[in-house]
C-alpha cells in the first residue's frame, strides 16, 4: 500500500469518525440556554422545550465556609457573597488569603431559576461530579447527596458518584443550594463537571439511554472476550488470545468506571480505589493493543521498544496501586497523560510497521487503534467540560469491528495460505508416494540379493565361519526380511492413499483364514511362552471380503498382538451384531493408554518404544488394517487397558446367499486367471504328462474346505491325466495318506480345524519332500506366507487366482519330482543287489569246484541255486514297483541254499510260512534283510546261528519278520542305521528297503536288537494293500 493511499484512508477515516460524533452532538438533548449571571437563572418568556436539558454551566453563588439548607434575607445580608464559575476548581474563591491556597474546606453553591410555571411540574437535576463530596436542596428540600459533606474533616466521608434529584413544586422559583466539601484534594476541589437541568422525563430518558449504550457496549465487548476464552480452551494455545481477553476486560473496566460509573453501583469501592482502577484500567487498554498486536503481527519477533514501552507501563500500574492517589492525581496527571501517548503512538507505529511489510489486513488494526484513541480523546474532551453529551460508544464498537475485520480478513487470507499450502502438500505427497513406490520397487531386487547371498553363504560355510560371524549372517538375514516387510507396507500405503486397491469380494469362511494365520504365527513365534487360540465355532456364517487382503488385515492385527506380548495368550473370537461378522482379536499383553489408543491407527504410529523392549516397524500395519477394513464396509475399533491387554475389532458383511446382485459379483474362491499364452496349454495336456515308466497315472490327493474349489481344480486338472482324491478337511487327508500311493498333495493354505501349513507339517513328520511333494494355494505370496509354507515342509506354492498353465507346470515339476526318486529307489535298489561282492562269488565257485571232487549231486544243486541267484539278481524286473511273493522267496531261497552249502553246520534256517498266503510287495524287501541277517548276523560268530524267516497273517494284515540270534547292535548302531548310514552296503540296503517300504505302505522297517542276543527286523504289509497292481488298475 502507498503512503498517500494510507494517509488517505487515515483521513478519511478520522472525517467519518469525528462526522459521527458532530452528528451526534447534534441530535444530543442537551440545548442552548440563557447564561447564568450572578446566579440566577431566568427561564421567563423562553419558551423551553420539556423535552430538552439544560446545562447549568456559568456563575453561582458562592458561599465559602457555610453549610446552610436554605438562605433567608438575613443569612444574605450577613454571608459574603461570591460568584464562582462551574465547573471549575473552587481554589481560589475558597479563601482571601493569597498565602492559604488551599482547595481543602467547604461551601454552598446557591443558584435561583425562575420560571413562568403556575402549576405543579417535576424537575429534576444531575450532579456528576462534586469534589469530593456533596448534597443538593431545593427550595431547603435535602433531596439527595455523594458522600458526606461536613465542616471538619472527622465528620466528612468522600465519595465521587453520579446521582440525579427530582423535585415537584407549583412555585415559579427554585432555589437551589449544593453543599460541597473537600479535605482530600489539596488543589482542586468544588463542582468539576457540568450539573444537568431538566424535565424529570427528559432526564430520566437521557439517563435511560446513556446507561443502556454502556450496557451495550459492554455486552459487545464481552463477546468477544467469551469467543476468545472459547478459542483457548478448545485448542489454540496462543497467548494472543489471552492478550485479547484481558484488552476487552480492560476496555469494559474503563466503560464502567467511567462516566456513570456503573460498577460502583455493584461494587461500592471507595473513593480511592475509584481513581485507581480508572487509572490502571486506561493503562491496561493500551498495554494489551500493544501487546495482543505484537503477538498478532509480529509473534516470532523481540521487538525491544515494546518491551521497554510495557515495562515502563507496569511500573507505573505498581506506583498508581501503592502510592497515595491524591499524590498521583495531583501530580501525576500529565504523566499518565504521556504514558497514554506514548503507548498510542508505540501502538501506531506498530501497525504502520506491519502495513509497510504489508501484512494481510493490518490496516484494520490501525483504524481500530484510531478509533481507540479518538474515543479516549472525546472522553478527555467531555472530563475537561469542553462537551457535554449523551454516552457515546459507538467509537469503541467500530473499534472493535476493525479488530474483528481483521481477524476475518487473516482468517481468509490464512485460508487461501492454507489450500495454497494444501495443494503444495498434496503434491508433495504425490511425489513422496511415487518416490517411495519406485524406492520400494527398486530396493526390492537388492534386498532379496542381499538376503539371498547371506543364506547362501550361511548354509554352504557352515562348517568354516565362525559362531560370531554366524551371528551377524542370522541378524543381516532378520534385518533384510524386516526391511522387506516394510517396503511391502510401503507400497501398500501409496496404493491405498491413490485408491488403487481393488477388492474380488468372494464368500469366506473366516474360521479357516483364522486357523491358517495362526499357524503362521506358530512358526513365527518358537522359543515363546505364547498361546495361540482360534474360539470361531464350524457354525459361523460366511463373509464376504477379498481373500489376500483378510489375510493381510489379521496377519497385522496378530502382529501387533505378538509383538507386545511377550508371555500369556492370543485368541480370536467372533459374533454377529447388526447383520455383521465382529472379529476379535484379544492379547494379554502391555496393553495401551488413553494417549496411544487415539493415535493406534495412524499411519508411521508405535507403542511406546520406553515402556517395554520391543521395537521396530514404521507403524503401517494397524493404519494399513484400518483402510483395508473400511475399503470392506466395516469398521475396526480398539479397547484396551494398560498392563491388562487389548483387543482390537473389526466387521465384515456376512454373505447373503439370498442377494443375487452379491452372488454374481463373488467368483469362486480357487479363481483362474486368463491368459493369451495357450499355446503352451496343449503341450502341458499332451499325453507325455504321464511320467511314469509303467504307465500309471499320477495320483493326486486335493485339500479344501470348499467343494467348489475342489471340483474347479479337478476340472483343470484333466482326469485324463491324473487320477484326483478330493477331500475337505485336514484331518481326512491324514487318513487317507496311508491308503493310497500319493504322488502329489494339493492343499489350500486357510482352512478351519487345521491349516495347509498344519498339514504340511503333519505330512512331513512321516515323508521327506522327495517322498511325498505337497503344492500349496496361497492368497498371498508374501515373503511371511511363503517362509511359513516353506518351514512347514511345502514344496513349492502357487499364487490365487491361478493361472492354469502355471498350475498344470507345477504339478507336473511335482509329480515328475516323485515319480523319478520312485525310479531311483527300485533302480538303486536293483543295483545293489547286482553289485554282488567278488569274495562271495569267489567263495560259491570254490565251493562248486570242492563238491565237483566227492559229490557230483550236491555240486549240481549249487549250480542250478548259483544259476537262479545270478539269473534273479540281474533280472531288469527287480525295478519294477510290485513282484509276487513267489518270486522275492525264490531269490531269497537261491541265496540261502548257496549260503547253507557253504557254511553247513554253523547256519540254521528257520521258515514259518503260509503257503496259501499270495500277495505283492516291492522287490527285494526281505532278501536284503536275509542276507543281511546271515552277514552280520550269525556268521560273524564262530558257532554260527540261526534264521528265522516268519510269513503269517494277523488280523488281515501280513507281517513279514526276519530275525537271528547273532551278536545284535548297540543302541547307537540301531540309531543311525535308518537315519545316517554309513557308506557300507549293509547301511545302504537297510535305508533303501526302508524309504522303499514308507513310500508304499506309510510304515517302514521295525528293528529290535540286543547286544549278543541277535536282531530282528520286521514290517507290515496293510489288507488293503496285499494287492496293490490290481487294485491300481481297477
């Protein structure tokens, strides 16, 4: 704004202002009247206005030292008669003396009004001011006084307050006498202001009005000073606000103390407290402008005037309340004067000095100060006699309207700051989401390389670095795969804030994501004293929700759990309330306060890192599950009591099977995804999928609480190709394990009861990976979901929705990886038997050539046995998957006759066989098991021993036992035999029959032995499985 711009406004300003005051004086019912000469008012043939007042200003009759009610014609004669002029100070005329000037004594003021009245009329008369006090009379009539006027200072009581009288009379002259007293201002005294004369209804209605404009004013300033105590308390905590409340108490302190002093009227202070609080209250206005627009304009800034200018103030606020106010009053009125100026122009400059910065509506503030100051200075002006009016506040409340002015133009301009800096920060926002989306994009790749090479290098040096450097490899590890998880939360927040998630709402049964997410948290949490609880009964309803993203919402919500309880109890629970699913989530854990409860689901929010040892996140996970919960429809709330625990909650829609809007918008649950890559498809159909040598289908067994799932994923799977089991559950899957050679299990990862990964791990407690492969269908491939799968004993995991070529690719990489260790254990197996030791083929052709010298019979048994064992042991159909008992004991009886040739007496063979029993095992099962009974066994003893081989049927089941009475094995030898053999044939053959009987039957070798008692080993062949090929080919 340009200076001549300002000072035009300013001008303009002070023309409107002082134009309303002329105005007002104007229509004011004080009027003309005739001059007051010798005290005598003459109202004769004047004509007055009854509505109109009089000022009874001019010369009085002045009686010093007298106290009179009433003058007679001799009181007149003897008192010496002075004439004073009022207001003004009585100093002078009180006494003759030039050297006793003093305003200290008492006297009467006498004026005589005539008039043409000839009938009763009231008239009334207000004393505004009377140094220090005074009682009027009319017509010898005491009708009212202020104070108590007295001829000593022992009987006089001061006190300065307006008061009016009222007189009624049918005379046609007044006499009115006031007596006045003063023994508290030595310089000043007498009548000070303007006495007011009038119609008792004229000034009754002038009163009326001056004291409703006080009133009014005061209310109106009141208001602001509520709106500012409002404003402090519901948050703004600025001590502007506070400045502002004690201006407009102050300014409502100089309204009452002024004028018709209203607030003696409700607290009668004395006389000199009366002045005090006048004083303080005028210092105090300009005191809190200087300092309520320092905070206002200039809050960040020291400016040392202002302080020099209110430390001055102050000082002069103590003086006014310590020392004697008559002392001040005389003689410190030009000091409170200057210390008025002096803050008015502080507070001008002030202003002046924010509109040169040009501060968004400053020039209101410097109105409203000159709007301040012209009031103060008409308030001056009317002190001093120069005006008499009615009140007149209409300065102080345009005063305060340029205040308010500028509060509602900073407002605004705040407000356009505010969406300038709003879309200033939305696009710093867009640009920190595209920033952390491209960070976390690209931090992946390294970060699993880094994790990746550190595992690497932990499993391959394993047995070369040290425990310390162990250590660092397993915390760089732990460190990569929490910073992964936060990139992930990363990169689900931007997606959430730009609203790019979009939910495949499908019907759910949360019972077995429930389930499914615990058993993560089960892995997780090893070496804890925590218990993981599921309480959501069978009989749940169905929700609807998106699969991968329940998933993520209770996986965040346990973690919160997990991680700030450290011993006692997690459990979910649920209920239905108002056509929804309740989930809930209680821990036993720290619990939060009030004060972290509120700020739980703000994103990058955390626990109170000092009240206990955990740590780490970026606090995404709760805000994450909060947006998730909403995208949903539902709600998520917490509860929670310091040291008790907490318990979150959230809702889902239940599914309604009746709404048929719903049920075409929910896909099945196993949903596969198109692809334009078909070309692939009929390669991975072809009739090349059957693997096996033999020609048998591989056989499938599928896990999933949902039929249609089950029959979508045989529908993908042709039949054709494999030969598919469906089950339901867990549980039923473990029971059919064993009654069937299984090639694959297919399992669903959130399933009630019992989880895929629970299965998988059940699964594993029996078959190695190579044994029995298990494919898991998983929402999720978070490196939490896949590291869980994976620790449970999965090998491999395919994404939903799927992709049916990468299904069908997976299953047949599966299948053929079971298929080909079958292949290699019968080939291993066919191996080890042809690798036939040259001392034993040695030894059998010695033993042909010695019979070949004394007995030609027995010589041409052994060749025709050394024939058959040659002719069985190379045999190719030793790799086929089942042979007839037959022909295993044919083998087994080439070998012992050779055997028992060769070392007669010192072998004994014992059979216990059933000849009617005929059934199929795996080849070369019990000839190992012979040979190594009569190796190991008994001819490792000088005496020799004996064989039995027992064959028998029990309870529909065929138990095959082997034993001897040799030198046995020790405890440790027992141990290691089927989990870590040595490279000997004896070890290898053992396991080999072992892995061999356990992929087939689910049981495998039974071994007994006792140090120099002997061995027996033993196993089982089920009723179901006595014939396994044509039940296959059934």
């Amino acid at each position: 704004m340009t200076k001549r711009k300002l000072f035009l406004i300013i001008a303009l300003f002070l023309i409107i202002l002082t134009g309303f005051r002329i105005l007002w004086v104007m229509i004011s019912p004080h009027t003309t009247q005739p001059t007051l000469i010798n005290g005598v008012l003459d109202l004769r043939d004047q004509n007055m206005n009854p509505d109109k007042l009089l000022i009874l200003d001019g010369q009085w009759e002045f009686y010093p030292g007298m106290l009179l009610p009433s003058f007679n014609e001799q009181s007149l004669t003897s008192a010496p008669t002075k004439y004073i002029q009022v207001p003004g100070n009585w100093k002078d005329a009180l006494s003759d003396s030039d050297s006793d000037k003093s305003a200290f004594g008492y006297g009467s003021y006498r004026l005589r009004v005539l008039t043409d009245n000839n009938k009763k009329q009231s008239y009334s008369l207000l004393i505004s001011g009377a140094r220090s006090s005074s009682e009027v009379y009319i017509n010898g009539e005491r009708l009212g006084s202020s104070g108590t006027p007295a001829e000593s200072k022992e009987h006089y009581m001061p006190y300065i307050l307006p008061y009016s009288v009222s007189y009624t009379t049918d005379k046609s002259e007044l006499e009115i006498v006031i007596h006045v007293a003063n023994y508290s201002f030595s310089q000043t005294g007498g009548i000070s202001k303007t006495i007011v004369f009038g119609s008792e209804k004229a000034l009754t209605q002038e009163r009326l009005i001056s004291i409703s404009l006080q009133l009014l004013l005061c209310v109106v300033l009141l208001l602001h000073a509520v709106y500012a105590v409002i404003l402090y308390i519901i948050g703004l905590r600025q001590k502007m606000l506070i400045y502002f409340f004690l201006l407009v108490i102050s300014a409502i302190t100089t309204v009452l103390i002024d004028d018709d002093r209203l607030l003696l009227h409700v607290f009668p202070l004395n006389y000199q407290w009366n002045f005090k609080l006048f004083f303080i209250s005028y210092i105090a206005v300009f005191i809190f402008i200087l300092q309520t627009s320092k905070h206002l304009l200039f809050a960040d800034l020291k400016i040392k005037s202002i302080r020099i200018l209110t430390i001055l103030s102050i000082v002069d606020i103590l003086f006014i309340l310590f020392g004697p106010v008559v002392h001040y009053y005389e003689f410190h009125t030009l000091i409170f004067g200057i210390n008025l100026l002096v803050l008015a122009l502080g507070v001008v400059i002030l202003f002046l000095r924010s509109i040169v910065k040009n501060y968004e509506g400053s020039i209101f503030l410097l109105l409203s100060m000159l709007a301040i100051v012209n009031s103060t200075l008409w308030g001056m002006f009317k002190n001093y006699n120069w005006v008499n009016v009615t009140y007149y506040p209409f300065d102080l409340i345009i005063a305060f309207l340029c205040f308010a002015t500028f509060g509602f133009k900073r407002y605004h301009w705040n407000t356009k700051e505010t969406e300038k800096l709003a879309h200033s920060l939305q696009r710093s926002v867009t640009q920190k989401d595209v920033f952390l989306a491209n960070t976390s994009h690209e931090l992946k790749n390294p970060l699993y390389s880094i994790i990746n090479i550190a595992e690497t290098v932990l499993d391959s040096e394993r047995d070369t670095v040290t425990h310390q450097n162990a250590e660092n490899l397993k915390l760089l590890i732990t460190v990569g795969r929490r910073m992964s998880l936060l990139v992930d939360d990363l990169l689900d927040q931007s997606q959430l804030r730009e609203s790019n998630i979009q939910l495949q709402l499908r019907e759910l049964k949360i019972q077995s994501f429930a389930v499914g997410v615990l058993d993560m948290f089960k892995f997780l949490i090893e070496g804890k004293s925590l218990t993981l609880i599921s309480e959501i009964p069978d009989s749940f309803p169905s929700i609807v929700a998106d699969e991968k993203r329940l998933i993520q919402i209770l996986f965040n919500l346990l973690q919160n759990a997990v991680k700030y309880t450290t011993v006692g109890t997690i459990r979910i629970h649920a209920d239905i309330h108002k056509k929804s699913a309740q989930i809930h989530i209680t821990d036993t854990g720290l619990g939060m306060n009030e004060e972290t409860l509120l700020r739980a689901f703000q994103p990058y929010e955390q626990g109170d890192s000092s009240m206990n040892e955990v740590s780490g996140g970026i606090g995404l996970g709760l805000s994450t599950s909060k947006q998730l919960v909403e995208l949903h429809g539902g709600k998520i709330s917490v509860v929670s009591t310091l040291g008790e625990g907490t318990t979150f909650t959230f809702t889902m829609p239940l599914y309604d099977s009746t709404s048929r809007v719903l049920n075409s918008e929910l896909p099945s649950m196993t949903e596969f995804s198109d692809t334009p890559s078909m070309i692939t498809l009929s390669k991975l159909t072809a009739p090349g999928i059957v693997s096996s040598a033999h020609g048998r289908r591989p056989k499938l067994l599928a896990v999933d609480d949902d039929p249609v799932n089950l029959k979508i994923l045989t529908n993908v799977l042709s039949i054709k190709d494999y030969e598919i089991v469906t089950v339901t559950s867990g549980n039923d899957a473990l029971l059919l394990l064993d009654t069937a050679q299984w090639d694959l299990i297919i399992t669903d990862v959130m399933m009630p009861q019992m989880s895929g990964y629970e299965l998988a791990h059940r699964i594993r407690e029996r078959y190695t990976i190579a044994e029995l492969p298990i494919l898991l269908l998983t929402a999720r491939n978070q490196p939490e979901d896949i590291y869980t799968g994976f620790i449970s004993g999965a090998n491999d995991y395919v994404m939903k929705p799927m992709n049916a070529i990468e299904l069908k690719a997976r299953v047949r990489s599966l299948t053929d990886l079971k298929q080909s260790v079958n292949e290699r254990l019968r080939v291993e197996a066919a191996y080890l038997q042809a690798q036939i030791q040259p001392h034993f083929l040695f030894n059998t052709l010695n033993s042909i050539s010695a019979l070949a010298s004394f007995d030609i019979n027995r010589m041409s048994h052994l060749v025709d046995a050394f024939s058959s064992y040659l002719r069985l042991s190379f045999n190719f159909l030793n790799a086929e998957p089942m042979i007839p008992i037959e022909r295993e004991l044919e083998l087994v009886h080439a070998y012992l006759y050779i055997e028992k040739e060769r070392f007669e007496d010192r072998m004994t063979i014992h059979w216990d066989y059933e000849e009617s029993l005929h059934f199929q095992l795996p080849p070369l099962t019990i000839q190992p098991l012979v040979e190594n009974a009569v190796r190991h066994g008994i001819l490792s003893r000088s005496q020799g021993g004996t064989v039995s081989i027992t064959i028998k049927e029990q309870a529909g089941d065929i138990e095959i036992t082997i034993s001897d009475n040799g030198q046995g094995m020790k405890n440790e030898q027992l141990q290691q035999l089927l989990s870590n053999p040595s490279n000997d044939v004896r070890g290898i053959g053992f396991l080999n029959t072992h892995k061999r009987l356990l992929r087939v039957y689910g049981k495998g070798l039974q071994i007994k032995s006792s140090e120099g008692k002997g061995t027996s080993v033993s196993f089982i062949i089920p009723s179901d499985k006595k014939n396994p090929i044509r039940k296959l080919s059934d």
